[in-house]
C-alpha cells in the first residue's frame, strides 16, 4: 500500500513524483493513458515530431525552475532566440504588438502612440476609473489604438470569451512596457518585450515529452499506467480509490487531474459541485502540416487576430529544433481554441484541416502543393478562463478540498493558466511545504 496517491501523470503528477522520490517518500501515480505526459504530449510520424498540446518552448522568470527544467534535459537541448510575428492586415508586426509599432502604416502607428500617451498621463492624474475587467484594463493600460486594432480581437479569439466578461485575476502575464519603449517603437527604434522569453530552449530530439519522459525514467516503479480511477472514498483514516485495476488504498491524495474529473469520483456537496460546474475553460484543436519544403521562413510563431482565419496562433515546430522535421521538409503547427458544442466542435476533422491549410495558403504563408503530411489532435482542457466569477467559485473548490484532505496541484487541478515552469513550480513548492 502506498503512502500517497498521485492522480495523473502529466507533468504536474510526474513533478510530484521526482520530489517525492527524492524525499524518499512512498508513493504511486495513476494515470489513466498507456501514456504519461497529458498536454505535453509528442507525436512521431514519417519523421516529423510535433507537440500535440501546442507550441511549447521552455523558458522561466524563475531562474532555478529554468535551471531544473534544462538540467533534466542534459545535453538534449537547444537554445533559439525568440522570433515571432503578429500578421496584421497582411504586415508583419513585431510582437509583442506594442514593441512593433514601426511596422505598421504611418497613420495606425500615430493612432497606437497618441492613445497610449494620452492614456498614460490621464492615469497618472488618476483621471481615470480603476479597470474591473479585462476589456476595461487593455483600454486603461494601453489606449484605445492598441487595444482596439490588436489586443481586443486577439483576446476574444482565443478565449472565445468576450473580455468584458473576464477578471482581473491573470493580466500579470500580459506584457506591460513602459512609456519609453513603445515610444521608441513608434519611431523605429529597436525594443524587446516579454524579455525573459525572449531566448528559449527546446529538446533537440523528441519533441517536449522529452521532459515528461525524463522525469518519468527515475521513477517507472511508481507509475501506473492505464489506470481508470471509478471511485474515492475515505474509510475511517484512509482513503480506498478503485480503480480499473483494483482498489487501492493509501493515506494521501494529491490530484493533478481536472477538478471535473475529480468531482465525478466523489461525493461532493451540491455547493462545491455547481461552483466546479460553473468554471470556464477552453478547448484545443491542433493542426500538424508537413511540408517539403527545406526552409520555410525564420518565424518562431506568428499571431493571427483576424476573426475570418479560424487559427490564432501558428509556430513552426522545424525552427525549433531542426531534428522535428525529416531533411528537405518544414513543419507548421496551428492551433485553434473551441468550447465544446461550438461550430467549431461540430466541424470534423476532415473540414478543419482543410480549412486550416485554406486559411494558411490563402495567407501566403504555406504553398498547399508541398504537404506532404497532416494530423490533427482534440484536447477537452487546455487553457484556464477567468470569468468575473472565478475568484468566487474557486474559494468554494479549495476550501472544499483544503477540509476534506486532498491535494490540488497544476493547471487543471488548481484550476489557475499556469505554464509549464509554473506547473514545476507549484508542484515543488507543494512538497517543500507539505513534506520536507
């Protein structure tokens, strides 16, 4: 019988597992898939490797997390410096979009600066009304220039979520360059935003499951796979979860799984189960295109906030690691946010790819005679939406688990848009404070 209990093994779970591990501590992970790696799953084909879950680069604030994340990778690894495009009625801009101002028309850029500035000083007179929700803070932060030709319909494409009706309680990772940067961009000036992931790192073989992959080899005696968990439920002071392969039982449980799938094991007050019910989330579908084709461009990503082009955001996998593509060929990877039951949903796999790739020739950006490989992959939970009632709704969820006993660690468990050195974070921080 093991001590403690990890639900799922994505790289929350599989975090865990490697503290605990070296904590000496007794412990088994359940994971529901003949696979670990939840969204960091990636795929291999005709040699081509791409990341299922979405463009992933590997870069921290956190200097010691960046540190942890590169060392586990050894010499796998390959460092790029950031290039990356918002395509703006058929321009290139740089992004971040404010740091790019210089490569709009004359007239758009005027427009972007004048608001800005005179946003600025009706701030600092305190002239204006402290933003309450998003759309509020991208017109009170950068004036109406900026946030109405790129923030604002960016914005309400991925999150299929009209800013207005989203909180505060995530713009600390919305890029904020002070004044004399995006002057200096207006006038042609070289800047550089989002600074900390200006350079970043990536696996120079396998793709980004080679983290998951790394941190599992240490610990595959502690990890079961396809595992289905049917039910938990405490019996005097332990807990009994029943799983597809037997009961098991133990004194702690730490889940990394989605708050969703974690209610639908218990028995859970009405209160807790309609405030997990009214959470908001974000579904994910990611289009993978080959080409022969040996050097497509140099873009690391590029943005898309035109509302006509079903895709937001579109990197290209080759240009991280050459390794992701076979010799002669190019990789596209295109992601396009859902909510489930939307138009897009209903759309099959088939109508996506070809509107994907229509969408993408139709913009110059591939020749759809040089593919040479498609695939598409669905993923229920992928980004964390932050409604005016989240602060309320989610207080109810961890007081509910706090009492019973549970441990909530990463994105879906703690329910909060964490990246991947966040998720690393949040999973050491757990068990320094909870075990060492």
């Amino acid at each position: 019988m093991p001590k403690i209990i990890i639900l799922g093994g994505g790289l929350s779970g599989l975090t865990l597992g490697y503290f605990l591990n070296r904590e000496k501590e007794d412990y088994l992970i359940l994971e529901k898939e003949p696979v670990c790696g939840g969204l960091m799953k990636s795929i291999k084909k005709k040699g081509f490797t791409f990341d299922i879950g979405g463009s992933h680069i590997i870069f921290s604030r956190d200097q010691k997390t960046l540190k942890f994340i590169t060392g586990i990778l050894g010499n796998n690894k390959i460092k790029n410096r950031r290039n990356t495009k918002i395509l703006y009625k058929g321009r290139f801009v740089k992004y971040p979009f404010e740091n790019g101002l210089a490569d709009l028309p004359l007239e758009e850029n005027f427009v972007c600066l004048n608001y800005f500035i005179k946003t600025h000083f009706a701030r600092e007179l305190k002239k204006l009304d402290k933003p309450k929700n998003f759309e509020e803070w991208m017109y009170y932060n950068f004036g109406k220039g900026i946030t109405e030709k790129y923030l604002l319909p960016y914005n309400k494409k991925i999150w299929k979520f009209e800013p207005k009706d989203m909180s505060l309680e995530w713009v600390s990772r919305v890029p904020q360059p002070p004044m004399e940067d995006i002057i200096k961009s207006s006038l042609g000036i070289n800047t550089e935003g989002y600074t900390h992931q200006l350079y970043f790192y990536y696996p120079l073989s396998g793709g980004i499951q080679e983290i998951t992959s790394r941190l599992e080899d240490n610990q595959k005696n502690s990890i079961l796979k396809g595992c289905e968990i049917k039910k938990i439920c405490k019996k005097q002071d332990k807990w009994v979860v029943s799983t597809s392969k037997g009961n098991l039982e133990c004194e702690k449980i730490i889940s990394t799984i989605p708050l969703f799938s974690l209610a639908d094991y218990l028995e859970i007050p009405e209160k807790v189960r309609n405030a997990i019910n009214n959470l908001k989330y974000n579904s994910l579908i990611t289009v993978m295109l080959g080409l022969r084709n040996p050097k497509l461009n140099n873009l690391s990503w590029l943005y898309i906030p035109d509302e006509k082009v079903l895709t937001h955001r579109v990197s290209f996998p080759s240009n991280y690691a050459p390794e992701n593509s076979p010799d002669g060929c190019s990789s596209v990877l295109s992601e396009i946010t859902y909510n489930q039951g939307d138009n897009i949903d209903k759309m099959s796999d088939v109508e996506i790819i070809e509107r994907t790739i229509r969408d993408l020739s139709g913009l110059g950006l591939i020749d759809k005679k040089e593919i040479c490989f498609t695939e598409i992959k669905r993923i229920k939970y992928a980004y964390v939406v932050y409604d005016l009632n989240y602060e309320k709704n989610i207080q109810i969820i961890y007081n509910f688990f706090k009492d019973l006993g549970i441990g909530l660690c990463g994105r879906f468990s703690e329910f909060k848009y964490l990246n991947m050195d966040a998720c690393i974070k949040s999973a050491g921080d757990y068990i320094k404070n909870n075990f060492s």
